[in-house]
C-alpha cells in the first residue's frame, strides 16, 4: 500500500538516526571496504578499526554527507603506526574530487578541487601500511560559511568594495589546507566493526 503525504515531509525527517558504520575485511585481497556518515560538521571525526591482521591494505571508503554545507576538502591523518602509501601500485583517488596531496611523512592525505554536496556521498580510495591491527585515521572536512554557499541562511551582505571575489577566496583557503593542513579540532571517535570474509 502506498500512502500519499498531503503536506510535503521535513528534511529533518529523512535523515538517519544512530548513524552507524561499519567494515569488511577480504582477507585474500587485503582490501578493507568501510562505509557510514557523517552529520556534523564541526567536529572531526575519528574511527578506529582492528585490521585482521597488520601490513598493506586497500582502503575503499564511503561515507554521505547528512549535513547542510558542502564539503569543499576531505582531510585524513592516521596514528603513529600508520602510514599511506606512495609506492607506484598505490592508488590514491575520490570520485568527488580531482586532486590529491599527500604530506611528505605520508602521515595526511588531502582530496580537493571537488565538492560533496549534502546528501551526497563521497567515495576514497587509499592504500595504508599498519604495524599493528588496531588503526585510528582521523578525518576533517573543509566546509566553508553558510554566508558563502548560495541558497544557504544567512546570506553575506553585498559588499561594494569587496576586496576579493568569494570563490577566490576559498580558493586561497584550501591552497593554505593543502599545503598546511587543517588544525585538530574536539573531536568525535567511532569504534568502526569489522567483518572479515574469504574470497
């Protein structure tokens, strides 16, 4: 049976409760898919998992944007016994976001030049190296002023003299991202289940 709503349904109403995430380990690939969300935007969020064993895995990673702003970059930096890897079979790639930048300690990885727009989900691709089993990988996002996202409230008044364009300026705000990275900020931790299966 299909019911029909007379008055339109809240956005609010849509949304998830007791976002979860969680994993699967294939133990012959060693790739780990981990999928989730996220609803705030002004914490980071850290996720800790127990690989099933330590050493190079294949990270596929989703999670959707159940925010009201764009995410304009996509930070991760993971703990002392964990690094990303660079070597040539590495692939390092977001389908929302055209660039990568990987700090020399290969300790952070930034995704930019891209946006996800709420209700969207952003897709990564990593490869780290573990020492250990239990990782923690913390992750930041960029959001800019709802003041500069069009359709958003408030709305920036006009400003005739305005020195610099609003795009040029995020703009020059994820160049400084990339380049520096994003300071920490309180943060949100999530234990993150892993099921491991064969083939």
């Amino acid at each position: 049976m299909t019911t029909v709503h007379e008055n339109p349904l809240l956005t609010g109403a849509l949304r998830a409760k007791d976002i979860q995430m969680a994993a699967t380990a294939d133990l012959e690939r060693h790739v780990l898919l981990i999928s989730g969300a996220i609803d705030v935007n002004t914490h980071d969020i850290v996720v800790t998992f127990e690989l099933p064993e330590p050493g190079k895995w294949q990270v596929v990673k989703s999670e959707s944007n159940l925010t009201d702003l764009p995410w304009l970059t996509w930070q991760m930096t993971c703990d002392e016994h964990t690094r990303f890897c660079a070597d040539s079979d590495a692939v390092i790639v977001s389908r929302q976001f055209a660039k990568t930048f990987m700090s020399p300690d290969q300790d952070r990885i930034t995704f930019y030049d891209g946006e996800v727009r709420p209700g969207e989900a952003v897709l990564k691709m990593f490869t780290i190296e573990a020492a250990r089993r239990r990782t923690s990988v913390s992750h930041s996002r960029f959001v800019p002023p709802p003041s500069d996202v069009p359709g958003a409230s408030p709305q920036r008044p006009e400003q005739p003299t305005q020195p610099r364009p609003i795009k040029q300026q995020l703009e020059e705000q994820i160049q400084a991202i990339v380049e520096n990275g994003m300071p920490p900020r309180p943060a949100i931790e999530l234990y993150i289940p892993v099921t491991s299966i064969k083939g």
